[in-house]
C-alpha cells in the first residue's frame, strides 16, 4: 500500500513523543533545520516502511501529521 | 390589569417578566429573597428559565453565559453578594454581554444587617470591580418608577451590551405601593449577531474578556472608555424642581428622596424656598442639573442612608465649589428618617453647622 | 484513499500556544476530533478556562466562551439552560475545576446540568509557573511547595473523578490518560461516552485526564510522560468510574 506521510513543519514543535511511539522507528528530529518557530522538527525517513499505523498521529500534540493510504 | 398593591421585590419581579426576562439565577439574600421566590412560582409558568444558584459567585458567572448566549438575563442580590458579583460585573464590562442586577441595599460593611440602606453607591456607581469601567445605574423612588426602570434596564443594557445596575434599597423592595402595569412600557429585544448559539453553518463566535474583534485590551478599552461610555451618558436622567429661586436644595435618590421631599415640604410650608435634585441615573451623573440652580441658594444638602455619605462625593464634584455641601444620614443608633432632615435643614441655614 | 489521520477540521489552522509536548495539546485535539467524528461542531458552544488553555477560544472552530477562573461550570449552566439543543462543554485544568471552582463544579454535577466537562489533571498550576495544585501528590515540589507537598498541612491529593462519581446528577465519570497511543485512543472513546451522555441528555459527564506539564516538572516531554506513568496512576486509578 502506498502511504503519503506529512508532517506540517511549521506546527511541529520538535516534541519527540512521536518519535518514541513509532513502531518501526522512523521519525527522527530534522537536526538540519529549524522552524519558523525556531524548533528542529520531526521528520518521516523512510515512508516506504511506514505502515500506517497512526501512532504518531494519535499522539502529536500539535496535530502536525497528516497520514493518507491507498 | 389597573392598579395593584405589591411588594416592591415583586413589583420588580414583575416587570422583567414583562420585559421579556428569559433567565433569572439568583440567591436568597434579604432583603430581595421575594424575587428569586416570585420569579421560581411565576417563570415556569411563563416558560422562562429559573434557577437558584449555590452562590452569588455562581450566579453572576451563569449570567455571564446566559447573557453571552443571548438571553435577557436577571439577577438580584444584596450588598454581600453583590461584593461577590464584582469580578462578574467588571467580565461583563470588558466582554460586552448584557444582563440586568438588582442591588436592593442593605446596611454594609460585612454582612450588615438586614435595614434597608444606601451602603452600595461606590461599590455600583464607581465599580467594584477590578478595571475601569461603567455601568448604566438606575435609581427609582417609587415602584410605579421602579417597574418602568426594570424594562429600561433590559433595554439599555441590550441597546448597549453592558450591564445595568438597578439600584433600590431594601424599604423599596419591602414597601407596598400601588403599581399600574398597563403603563408600563416594554421592547423587544434587538438582534444579537454576536451571541454564542453554535455555528450552524457560519463562522465561529468567540466572547471573551477581550472584546470582540479588537487584538489587544488597550485597542478594547480605548474603544470603551473613549467612544462607548461617553455615548451612554446622554442616558442621564434626574428630576429637578424649584432650583431657580432655591435657598437651599436637597439632592437625594431612592428612599433618601422620598425624604427629601417630605422635608422640602415642612420647609416650604415655613417659608424656605428648596429646591431638589433627584438623580435617577447615579451613572450618567446628572451634574448638568447644578447648573440650574440660581442665585439665591446658600447651600446643599445630601441626605443619604448612609453615616457619611457616599453619593456626596459626587454632588462635592457637580457642586464645583459654588455651594457649601453637607451630608445627613443614619444616626448613632439608628437609621435617617424625614425629621433629621428637616432637623439639618434647619441647622444649615441657622449657620450652626 | 483513506484517511489515516488528519488535523481535525475542529480546530482552526494555528499552532497551539502550548509548549512543546504538552499533554493539553493531545487532549485539545482529542476533544476537536470527538466533536468532528460525532458531528457536534455546528451546535458546539465551548468555555474556556483561565490557564494553559484560555486560548482554546481560538483553538477550536466553534462558538467559544471565555470563562472567569473555575466558573466555567457555572456558564456551561447558562449558555445550556438557554440553548437546550447546542452541545456545551467545558475544558478545566486542575485548579480551574477543583480548587477556585469546587462549588460550581459540584453543584453543576449536583444538579445533572447536561454539560460535558473535561478536566486537565497535571498536578501543578502550569500558566502561573508551577505552583502546587489540589492534585500535586505527596512530597511532589512546586514552586509553592518547594520542600515537597507535606500531606499534614496541605492534605492529601484531591480525587476529581471519585469526588464527582457519587453525586446522583453526574451519570458518566471516567479518568483517562494520554502517554501511549494505545491510552488516547482509549481517552477518546471515553470523551465519546461523555459526549453521548449530553446528547441522549442523561446528565452531567466528565473525563478527567493526567496529563504533563514537561516545563513545569523539568522534564522533557517523553520523561514526563514516563513520570506521569509511575507516579500520577498509581495515585489517580484509571478506567470508568460510572457509566448511564
């Protein structure tokens, strides 16, 4: 199935609690960035092993992830 | 229906039933408890909202939702809940959410007791509350006033989205008198886009301290206190009479007028020319009205409910040191009745004071 | 195409003012998706407290009421008792519900007003900068209880959910949490219980979160989940306290 993973870079705030919740660790803090906020935030490494879980998802508090399957 | 005899507290309860009263919340105090009592025998019945709340605090903050839902919304109290209302009172000011409070005064500080008094001028008039501020206040001396007042109130209060404070003692709630309620006059209220209902389709409301559509609370009370408040003040109403030839003129409000006039009454019938000034707006002050007081006045009295006076300071102001200003009010053991007003009339132009 | 997951058209396209990892920020979102998911965002009227999340009057995409401290009960029970048919919720922090606002919190639930309210447990008072909250636990330290809360003469940490549960006008209670996914998913199908409660008009609902307050407690956000885990649950237990 083919995932298109998003997350809103100028939402996120670099928290990390989707970071620990994915359970094939792929999110990682973008250490090559900052916001507009001035965060590091997440970012997805590889999609093409996400499974679409949606952990991340249900526990970003900024609701920053945006997660579509075909 | 012709003339009735009632109880002021219900005569008051009355006409905001009349007045289109949607929610009244309110808890027991005296000397107003009749109408929370009125209002839960009658609002049923009428297909209005009532409920006694568990605190002052409760009640002003269920005004706060009802009145930002839209409702013509009403409550009354006493000195130690309105004390309690004052953080509500001065949210309803910032957020601009209309509402009605009926302050029939009792004797303060603390809880007082039970008489009837004029203790809560300053805490009404000039605000209580934290901020600056104000509130439409009206003032009937009798209850045929006093029901066309409660209409006015709902009216002003929606006219403007503020609250209005209607300001009566606890011998005008207790008093019978006989009222006519085919003179009373009524409106509808006005259309309230503002009012939180649900979206239903359109864009989101929000009714906070921060009033609407302004980004920061200078821009907000700029727009408060420069634009908004002097607008209410052509809301000013008092009654004056025989100021132009008055030796001496009694300014006084509620209760305290009716004293006042009986007074100016034995004087006249000795041959005193007094003159009055009775505020019925205590905000808007009516401080245009001195300036129709002639020559011949050599001073002015504010008999009060009160041990020194607070409404005094106001007249002091309006007075602009034209005329020496004195107070008279409740005595060592006991409350102002009309003989010490005469009693100070008479000391005042006898030049013993 | 499906969607897996997405921000919730409840809420307004704006970042949340909460810090980083803030456990409000999951359960803000959790109440957008429940009134989404349940088709409540027309007739939502939501109040709003003072603390951390006052600003969800912007938050959310429904008519908003900004309370003053502790009473948003006290609105809820105006705005309800004049709008019969809009669906009313309250959203309280721990001092907003439980200490300024005891009375009308009770008696809200006293008198069955059909409100849905939840309320944010992260022991401390978060906006004014991590004072001690009715919730702090025993020997937990606060910038007002510097030497750890001394149970003698602060008392023990209150229980909302079973202080509420026994009063006959509350008819669904619960207390969730929001550390692990498999947590919030839970703590939504809780807020969808509550909500259901006010709309089949039961009576009075309330969930009650723990969650973190990473600035205030010092820790980052994972660790103050971990925190939360070992030291709030095994004080606040967890689960449905009364069901309708």
């Amino acid at each position: 199935m083919a995932i298109r993973y998003e997350i809103d870079r100028d939402m996120c705030k670099g928290c990390g609690l989707c970071i620990v919740v994915c359970p094939k660790g792929l999110l990682k803090v973008d250490t090559e960035h900052i916001n507009s906020k001035g965060y590091q935030p997440t970012m997805m490494t590889d999609v093409s092993q996400c499974i679409g879980c949606g952990n991340c998802g249900v526990m970003c508090p900024d609701g920053a992830i945006r997660i579509e399957k075909d | 229906m012709a003339r009735v005899l009632m109880k002021g507290n219900e005569a008051v309860a009355e006409a905001a039933l009349r007045a289109g009263a949607d929610a009244y919340y309110g808890y027991p105090i005296t000397p107003q408890s009749e109408i929370a009592e009125y209002m839960s025998r009658e609002m049923p019945l009428r297909g209005r909202s009532f409920l006694q709340t568990e605190s002052e605090v409760a009640t002003i903050n269920m005004v706060w939702g009802a009145g930002a839902a839209g409702a013509r919304v009403i409550t009354s109290s006493s000195g130690p809940g309105i004390s309690l209302m004052q953080e509500g009172i001065s949210y309803m000011c910032a957020g601009r959410v209309p509402g009605v409070i009926v302050d029939m005064m009792r004797l303060g500080p603390g809880p007082g007791n039970l008489q009837g008094a004029q203790d809560d001028y300053i805490t009404c008039v000039k605000g209580g509350g934290n901020g600056t501020y104000k509130v439409i206040c009206l003032a009937p001396a009798t209850l045929q006033e006093a029901i066309q007042l409660v209409s006015d109130a709902f009216d002003l209060a929606d006219k403007y989205t503020n609250p209005v404070i209607f300001l009566a003692d606890g011998m005008i709630g207790q008093m019978m008198e006989a009222v006519d309620f085919d003179l009373l006059k009524t409106n509808p209220p006005p259309e309230k886009p503002w009012a939180l209902r649900g979206r239903h389709g359109g864009p989101k409301k929000v009714i906070s301290a921060m009033a609407r559509g302004h980004v920061n609370y200078y821009a907000a009370n700029w727009e408060n206190e420069q634009s908004r408040y002097p607008a209410m003040e052509k809301e000013v109403r008092y009654e004056a009479s025989n100021l132009e030839d008055a030796e001496l003129v009694f300014v006084a409000y509620g209760s305290s007028a009716r004293m006042a006039k009986y007074a100016a009454g034995k004087l006249r019938g000795e041959g005193v020319r007094v003159g009055l000034i009775r505020p019925i707006t205590l905000w808007p002050f009516p401080h245009a009205a001195f300036d129709q007081i002639g020559p011949r006045c050599k001073a002015v009295i504010v008999p009060e409910l009160t041990i020194i006076g607070q409404m005094i300071e106001d007249v002091q102001i309006s007075a602009a040191g034209r005329w020496p200003v004195f107070h008279v009010g409740n005595q060592q053991t006991r409350p102002m009745n009309p003989s010490d007003v005469v009693k100070a009339a008479h000391e005042v132009l006898g030049g013993a004071k | 195409m499906a969607i897996i997951c997405k921000r919730s058209s409840a809420l307004n396209p704006m970042q949340f003012s909460y810090c980083p990892g803030c456990g409000h920020g999951i359960i803000t979102r959790i109440v957008a998706e429940c009134l989404e998911e349940m088709d409540l965002i027309d007739i939502a009227i939501g109040v709003a407290p003072v603390g951390c999340s006052s600003n969800i009057r912007m938050f959310y995409n429904v008519d908003m009421l900004s309370s003053m401290h502790g009473r948003a009960c006290a609105n809820a029970t105006g705005i309800k008792r004049f709008h019969p048919d809009a669906f009313v919720f309250t959203y309280q922090g721990d001092g907003d519900f439980g200490a300024i606002g005891t009375a009308e919190s009770v008696h809200a639930a006293h008198r069955g007003e059909k409100i849905s309210t939840i309320v944010v447990n992260n022991s401390v008072y978060g906006m004014t900068g991590g004072q001690m909250a009715p919730t702090t636990l025993p020997g937990q330290k606060t910038t007002t209880s510097p030497y750890g809360r001394d149970v003698e003469t602060c008392g023990a940490p209150l229980r909302f959910a079973e202080l509420i549960a026994p009063i006959e006008g509350a008819k669904f209670v619960a207390r969730v949490s929001i550390d692990t996914p498999a947590h919030v998913r839970e703590a939504k199908r809780a807020v969808k219980r509550a909500f259901q409660c006010q709309i089949e008009g039961k009576g009075y609902s309330m969930v009650e979160f723990l969650s973190t307050c990473p600035t205030n407690w010092g820790l980052a956000p994972q660790e103050a989940m971990e925190w939360m885990r070992e030291n709030m649950m095994p004080y606040f237990k967890m689960g449905i306290i009364k069901d309708f």
